[in-house]
C-alpha cells in the first residue's frame, strides 16, 4: 500500500504563513489591516494570471519567457481600441484574442515544429515587444477606460478577484479532473512515451501554449486597468516573477507536475515579501536578493523532494 503524498502547495503555504506572521510580528500597525490585506491581493492578480498558464506549460515540461511583453501588448492594444472608439468590451476581448493568436503561432512552433520552447519564446518576447512598441508609435497610449478601471478597484467588489479566483479554479479542474489535464502531465512526465500511448502532443502543446496567453491577455486587461494607458513598455521582467511563482509552488521545471494551488500561493508569497519590505523602508535591492534567495531555495527544495520520492521507490527511478 502506497503512503500518502504531502501536496505540493503546503510547503508553500507554510512559508507564506510564516513571513506573513514575521511582517505582523515587525510593524503589527500597519502589516495587517484589511486596506494592506486587499492591496496586497490586488497587486498579485496579473502574476496570479499569469503563473495559471505558467502551470499548464511547465507541466508539459516547457516554457513561456513571453508573458511580460504578452501583457504589454494587450494592454497597448486595448487602448489602441478604446481610443479609436470602440467598447470597453470588444477592445478586451479582442485584446485577449490577440493575445491568443499569438499563444496558438507559439505553440505552433513548439508542437508541431518542435522546436525548442526557450529559443521560440525568447523570439516571441523580442517580438510582442516590438509589435507593441510600433503599435503604440514607441509611446504610450493614453485612453479613456470607461469602466475598465473598476475592474481592480480598492474593495472587495473588484470584480478582477474574483476573476482571478474563477480561472484559478477552472484551470485546477482541468489539469486535475479532465483528459486533457492527464495528457498534459503525460506529456511532461514523458512525451515519447506519451506519444505511443497515442496522445497527439502537438496538439496538447498548442492548446497548452494557447491557454497561457489567454491567460496573459486576460491579466494584460488587468495591467490596463491599473494603469489606464497602453504601456509598451510596461512588464518587462514579469516572466520571471510568473515562472518564480510556478517554481515556488512546487512545479518542477522538468515537467509532469503542476499545482495551480502552489503557483497562487507563490504569486501571494512575493507580493507579501514586496509589501512587507516597503513597510520596513528596507530599499529594493534588499527585496529583489530575498526574493531570489527564496527562489534558489525552493528549487533545492524541490529537487530534494523528487529525490526522497525517487529513493523509496522499489526500481529507484527519477
């Protein structure tokens, strides 16, 4: 009888409880009110977003170095559109098309052409970002939201939370409940393998590729909705911040896991230690070394975790 697997997401959780619990213990004043509280959740919606579609490719054994200038370009052509007259709901959704369109070409490239997702992704982020720039005339694009603001307004009522929270559980559901969530982990436990169990992995790369931008455009709208202009400049860097909250909720980078759970929890956990830094005066350099400190540690984590798991089982296998 097999024992039972501890989630991948309590480590992560407990972390996060216990920095929050440092932060209240240090300036108990401030740290948790509930203003600070919902601040917090609102400055991790775009990374939330993100780390969702972020779970499905690492699972898959892939990755997206594109998401950042994804954002940036939903959000340019969202006020592109807004500005040239149109609602605030078709230049939302067809901001998220673009973004898918370009999610599907991606997964494309890496699927069917199999070619390398970090060679592709790294192309497509110079890409995006340069569409985005030549959009936007190398400026940004001020427009009139007309209601796209309110979408993370400073209440509980911000409807981008409970956005956020909605996908979090579809996409749970469908890595974890549905066939294509198991041919996902199929894929990044073992693609040859996979294919002659006849799964179509090009196909489910794709998909997977086309759901992560989607994912992206619907935080890029997010993005513009704090900022109100179109930034083509805006998010450079974001990436690592998603594929970090991937990593520190659990996700091994070699694939054939994923914890929508965890990569939340990790996206919580950065902000908690952002926040908790402003609130100390410490300077930003100071955040940015926790923050890859608490990285590195939890891919050594990680690997000791797959390695225990390795040790007992009875062939030894990785």
């Amino acid at each position: 009888m097999s024992g039972w697997r501890r989630p991948p997401w309590v480590g992560p959780l407990v972390a996060l409880l216990l920095v929050v619990a440092l932060f209240a213990a240090l300036t108990p004043d401030t740290f948790l009110r509930a203003q600070n509280v919902l601040t917090m959740a609102r400055q991790t919606v775009v990374v939330a977003t993100c780390a969702l579609g972020m779970t499905l490719i690492i699972a898959t054994g892939g990755i997206d170095l594109s998401t950042g200038s994804l954002v940036a370009f939903t959000t340019v052509v969202v006020a592109r559109l807004l500005r040239s007259g149109a609602s605030p709901l078709v230049a939302a959704a067809f901001g998220i098309f673009a973004a898918t369109v370009a999610g599907v070409l991606t997964g494309a490239l890496v699927g069917r052409a199999r070619m390398m997702p970090f060679v592709v992704t790294l192309g497509t982020m110079s890409a995006l970002r340069g569409a985005a720039k030549g959009l936007a005339s190398e400026q940004k694009i001020d427009a009139d939201p007309r209601g796209l603001d309110k979408l993370l307004s400073a209440d509980l009522s911000a409807p981008g939370l409970w956005v956020t929270l909605l996908l979090a559980l579809a996409v749970f559901a469908l890595l974890e409940v549905t066939r294509f969530g198991r041919h996902v982990l199929a894929v990044g436990s073992n693609e040859a393998a996979a294919r002659l169990c006849g799964i179509d992995t090009g196909r489910v790369k794709i998909a997977v590729y086309a759901l992560s931008s989607m994912l992206a455009g619907i935080a890029g709208v997010m993005e513009f909705s704090t900022l109100t202009v179109g930034d083509p400049t805006d998010s450079v860097g974001l990436e690592l911040e998603v594929i970090a909250a991937v990593v520190i909720g659990g996700a091994p980078l070699s694939g054939g896991e994923g914890s929508v759970a965890g990569s939340v929890i990790g996206a919580l956990l950065m902000t908690v230690i952002r926040t908790g830094g402003v609130h100390l005066g410490l300077p930003s350099w100071v955040q940015e070394i926790a923050t890859g400190t608490i990285i590195v540690v939890a891919v050594a984590v990680d690997r000791l975790r797959l390695r225990s798991r390795a040790a007992r089982r009875p062939d030894g296998a990785t």
